[in-house]
C-alpha cells in the first residue's frame, strides 16, 4: 500500500546511482530490426560502422542481448556532480487541477545544460577520449544536447563540432553562446561549409533547416576529418541506454514509498528521454512482472508516430547514415519553423517504433498552443520553468489527471520533465503576445517526405 506521507523532493543518495545502465532490448520479445547498408540492403556489421561511431559505442549500438552493461568509473564520478536528479510530487499542480490523480514528475534540469542529454553526452565523450580520437562531431536541435557534449567535451579536453538547425540557432543566441563558453564551434545548418549542405540549400533554398539536415554536415564532416568520429544525441539505441539511469532512478525512488505508477509519460523527439524515462519498467512489462500504460507525446507538426510509416527509412536529410526501421516522415520532411525545439526529428528509435508497432505504447500529437498553456500553468504553480519539448508531457500529463477528476479515478502518473525552458524566451514571449500559431502538416505535406523514403524488396510503404 503506498504510503501517504510522501515529501515534495523524493532525494536518492548518491551511493544509490546507478552503476549499470539498463538495455532493453534483451528483454524484448521482438527485436528491433536491425540497421541496414543503404547500399546492399544488409545488415550492418561493427566495421562498417567503425568510420562514423566509436567503437566502444558500435558495440552498444548492436547489443540485443545483455541486459545490463557496467558503467565506467570516470562516468559514475562525473554522474555524481548533478544525479541523483530528484523525483517530485506535483502537490501543487495536484491541488490546482482538483484532481484525485497523484502525479510524480522525474526532474533532468538540475545541470549546467538545462536537460537530461548531459547523461549519454559525458559517456560518448568518455568512449572518444578512450579510443585517443581528436574530437566529436554532431548535431542539436533545440541546443541541450549541443550545449552537454560541449560541456562533456570540454571535461575531456575534446574539440567539438555543432551544426546547429537554423531556426534554433536564429531563435536561441544565448544557448549557442553557451556552446561556445565550453569551446564548441557552432555552425548554423544547412550550412555552405559542406557538399550535403549546399546541396541542400540549392533544392531547399531558405530553409530553417531540421536535425536530419544537421545530421548529415556533422557525418560528412566527421568522415572526412582525421581523429574524429560522429556522436547523436537521440535516436540511437546506446543512448536510450545511457539515458536508462533516468528509469532507473526514478524507479528506484518510487519503489521506497512504495508507488507503483498506473501511466508513465514522455516527449517523444527522437526517443532519448521517453526510452530511458520508461526502461525499467517496460522491462518490467516485458517479463511479465507489472503492466504500465506508457504514452510517447510528439508534436502534432512533426508526428512521426501517429501519422508517420513504419519502414526502412534514412537516419538523415544526406542520405549518407545507415537505414533504420522506424516510424518516419521521411528523412526529406522538413517541419516547420515551430518551438517544438528538439521533437523535431522525421523518425524515431528502431527499439521504441518496435513497441509501438507491437502495441506495448501508445502515442499522442499535440498542438504548439496548447502545450504553451500547460507550460505555463505548471510554471506558475511548480515553479519550474519547463523547456517547450518537456511540456509536451505535461500537456498530456494535465489531459489524464483532468480525466481521474471527471471519473472520480486516483491514478498515479510518472512523467519526465526533461529540462528547463530559460533559454526558450522567444518561444514564451510569443505565446504570452498571442501570436503564436499552430502547424499542423496536411497530407499533401506528408507525402513529399513519403515519397523520398528508399524502395526495394520489402520496404514497400
């Protein structure tokens, strides 16, 4: 039975870090598919993608089979500068919507960064030192993760490469300065310092630019740059690992009071922060031992679960990375220029569009307005300021505990508040002037990133 007398801040003590990070993928009873050679169609072996990602990282990448993978000394003390992130109780948000609903939210904002991406950014870091590379290329979004492997790379002593999508670059100068601070060279993209990016430019004059399009400079620059090798922030499976000690924690300190959550709900971008959010207790799910409702929350401008198609699709804009099943827009859709910040990727995780095909989680699209309303309610009555693409789950959050209200249900629901939103200003002030407007892609819209999604023999859309 759980215990009532549950305090604000939920605090584990450092000692009680993870010292593993979860893989759940070895608990899965369907694997997801594996990532293919865009030009055989075969699947990849470590070697051939040795030239993009660290070794260390390659083999995490393909590791369906063990459950559990030790986490390095170096990173566990570096861990212990800003984890274990505390577990809140929203007794505020409770009281505001009158709702029987107990709500519990997992807070990544406790570092320099602002976000949870600093958890996988300092252990790319660390594989990169390890393997003796010169540095780090890779793309941001919103900024958070640019801004934690700058700060991961400085801690190495690392050069760090950051294409950074335009509109965000435009819309968030101080976030980029940020970067810079932690010695990161910042590039705006589609940029003209690389083939991919001016080839971009010339089909898509004007553009604001999407990850995919920034994935892609950061590969081509890697590839052809001695002692340097490409990092993501997302998307990829060994950063849902790393992101795992998220669940890990979080379950970890539920499991003291006794709290067993009915519903677990995350943002959805590329799936970092939903995967290691969720990890535990999916595993959990898999095996048999509980049953959670989970619900991945994506912006109805960018929604590659609900309206996207489950195939073989390219990681990035170039067509230059390895193809990936996965729920996918396309990797030629470009979003809009909207404050979705880094939920604006065209695809998802292999591993988490294998649950959600299977119907293990569930998906939801939201409107920009309608998020900036929950962004602000939870401001004012938790005193956090959340970043746009953590509000997301609020949204979500707010809509289910409403529902407990009018049926009278007292559901306990976990979500993950992935970072703060200071550096989003541009993005409130809009929202507060009521000039903020929502997007939401038309089929036609659709359809020029569907029809850029590779044919062959069993990837029919």
């Amino acid at each position: 039975m759980e215990n009532t007398k549950i305090p604000y801040k939920i605090y584990l003590d450092e000692s009680e870090i993870p010292t593993q990070w979860y893989n759940l993928r070895a608990d899965m009873k369907n694997k997801p598919a594996p990532l293919l050679n865009p030009g055989t169609h075969e699947p990849l072996k470590a070697e051939e993608l040795y030239p993009i990602f660290c070794e260390d990282l390659v083999a995490q990448e393909l590791n369906v089979t063990d459950p559990y993978i030790d986490i390095p000394e170096e990173i566990q003390r570096f861990y212990k500068m800003y984890r274990p992130s505390p577990l809140i109780r929203a007794y505020f948000l409770e009281k505001a919507l009158d709702t029987p609903a107990k709500i519990y939210y997992k807070f990544e904002g406790n570092n320099t960064s602002g976000s949870h991406k600093l958890n996988s950014a300092i252990a790319q870091a660390y594989y990169a030192k390890k393997q003796g590379l010169k540095g780090v290329t890779t793309e941001t979004g919103a900024g958070q993760w640019g801004t934690a492997l700058s700060m991961a790379c400085s801690y190495f002593g690392l050069d760090c490469k950051v294409y950074m999508v335009k509109v965000s670059y435009e819309q968030k100068p101080f976030r980029r300065e940020v970067m810079k601070t932690y010695g990161a060279e910042v590039t705006p993209s589609p940029s003209v310092t690389t083939e991919i990016g001016k080839k971009i430019l010339e089909e898509f004059p004007g553009t604001t630019g999407s990850l995919g399009c920034a994935i892609s400079e950061a590969v081509e620059v890697a590839t052809k740059s001695e002692g340097y090798r490409y990092v993501l922030g997302s998307v990829l499976n060994q950063v849902l690992l790393h992101q795992s000690v998220i669940g890990l924690e979080s379950k970890k300190a539920l499991d003291k009071y006794g709290v067993k959550p009915d519903l677990i709900i995350g943002c959805a971008g590329g799936g970092s922060n939903l995967g290691g959010l969720i990890a535990p207790f999916a595993g959990e799910k898999f095996r048999g031992e509980n049953d959670y409702r989970i619900i991945a929350v994506e912006p109805a401008s960018c929604p590659s679960f609900t309206r996207g198609k489950y195939v073989y699709d390219f990681c990035d804009t170039g067509m230059v990375c390895p193809l990936a099943k996965m729920y996918t827009l396309g990797s030629g859709f470009i979003p809009s220029a909207n404050h979705a910040g880094g939920l604006r990727y065209h695809g998802m995780n292999p591993a988490l569009s294998q649950l959600y095909h299977d119907g293990l989680i569930e998906a939801r699209a939201v409107e920009q307005n309608s998020v900036f309303e929950a962004a602000e309610q939870f401001a004012r009555v938790e005193g956090i300021l959340p970043a746009p693409e953590s509000s997301h789950a609020i949204r979500v959050a707010i809509d289910d505990a409403l529902k407990c209200k009018e049926t009278g249900g007292e559901k306990t629901i976990l979500f993950g508040l992935t970072g703060t939103g200071y550096f989003d200003m541009t993005a409130y002030e809009k929202f507060n002037d009521g000039v903020m407007t929502d997007y939401i892609p038309t089929d036609e819209d659709l359809k020029k990133g569907f029809d850029g999604i590779p044919r062959f023999e069993g990837n029919e859309i």
